[in-house]
C-alpha cells in the first residue's frame, strides 16, 4: 500500500517501483465517460482491440487516456466518428512522453524504437485515411464497402 492513497506496481520496462491509485484512475475515466454520454468506455474497448490488432505497441492504460484526452476537447458523436477522430488524433501522442495524471512522475507510454515508431505511424496514418473513406461511403449508403474499409482497419474483423 502507498500512503496516503494507492500502491506501488513495478514497472517492467524501467525496472522500478512506481504510484498507481487504481480508485483514482477509475473516477478519473468514469468522469470521462460521463461527459461522452456513456459512449467513451466502449471506443476504448475498440481502439484497444485495434491497438492489439495493430503491433500492441500502445499499454492499455496508455489507450484510455489517449482517448480521454481527445474527448475532453471533441464530442464523440458516433462509434464510427470516433474511432476516425482517434485515429486522426493519434499520431500527435505516438512517441510522446505521457506521464500518469494522478501522481504525474511515472510514464503511462511504452518507449518505442524508431523502427516500433515508423512502423505504427505508418499503420495509424493509412487507417486514419481509410477511417475518413469508411465514413464516406457510409454517407453515400455504400455500406458493404464501407464495411470492408473497417474490416481493413481492423484486420480482418471488427470488435464485438
């Protein structure tokens, strides 16, 4: 147990100890998710599934308050709308220190090569098009099509 409030986890990629205050990190999201319409959890389900389909290169927590954080400042009016607008959003966190809100000593990003960076810059930046080219033929009520743009997205299959 930390005092006054939390714990101390290890670190697997620095080696040492550092603050976690799970409770806080829990208000901190709900709160998030509050102000989206109850929308925010569910997106960062599929934006971590995403993440997994993708090279992993992104911690979970890492993903929540990526998404937090954009949707502080955006409305997240749909699923679809969302995932684009995190996509679309994402390159600007890739590679960037993020540091926990609560304590904000300990990094909630995973260091990431320069080939890691490229490589997921890559893939966000060709996904990001493909999200705007979804939405698209969606509007022109192509569904099918716009439902192989999200397979695509997704490799292969779409989060359930």
């Amino acid at each position: 147990m930390r005092d006054p409030d939390g714990y101390w986890i290890p670190d697997t990629d620095s080696g040492i100890w550092i603050p976690s205050d799970p409770d806080a990190h829990a208000k901190l999201l709900t709160q998030a998710n509050d102000h989206c319409g109850g929308k925010l959890k569910p997106l960062i389900k599929m934006i971590k599934y995403w993440s997994r389909k993708n090279y992993d290169l992104f911690r979970s927590f890492h993903l929540e308050l990526i998404c937090a954080d954009i949707f502080s400042r955006e409305t997240l009016t749909t699923f679809p709308v969302g995932i684009a607008t995190v996509l679309h959003r994402l390159p600007t966190y890739v590679g960037q220190q993020f540091m926990d809100p609560i304590y904000g000593i300990s990094r909630v990003d995973k260091p990431l090569s320069l080939e890691e960076l490229t490589k997921i810059r890559t893939r966000i930046n060709s996904d990001a098009q493909n999200s705007v080219d979804a939405l698209k033929l969606e509007a022109a009520g192509r569904h099918v099509e716009a439902i192989e743009k999200w397979k695509y997205i997704f490799l292969g299959g779409l989060p359930q």
